[in-house]
C-alpha cells in the first residue's frame, strides 16, 4: 500500500534537514533528493519495525503546512 506523505525540507548549516510531520520522523542529507531519500527510508524503516498500535498512536491525520506574517523588530 502507497500513501502521500508530508516532507518539509530546509537548509540548516551546509546540509538538508528533512521532517514528516504525520509521524514526527526526520531525517537529513547533503542535497535536498538526499534528505528526501534519507527521509524516505527512515519512514520505511519505522514502518517495518513499529507496531500497527505504535502507527496509529503516532499519525497525525491533519497536518496544515502554511504561513503566517509577523512584525520582526
């Protein structure tokens, strides 16, 4: 079974942070594809491993990835 999953990537220092905030899992790499790839397996992991009671206590069904404007100073 395939679901589309959330990865929000951003640059931190000379690497790549990658985080999929349904599960709160994250990864990182050197370029935005590794940090993807990395993310992409580190979920793949935890769902090899994890069990079907720790999937759903951890899921978060609706994530909203948005903005907001703010005064700075």
């Amino acid at each position: 079974m395939q679901k589309q999953l959330t990865a929000i990537i951003e640059r931190e220092g000379d690497s790549y942070v990658s985080l999929c905030p349904e599960f709160d899992i994250a990864s990182q790499g050197d370029t935005i594809e590794e940090a993807r790839k990395n993310l992409r397996e580190a979920l793949g992991l935890f769902f090899e491993t994890a069990s079907p009671s720790e999937i759903r206590a951890r899921f978060h069904e609706e994530v909203y990835v948005t903005q907001v404007e703010v005064a700075i100073g």
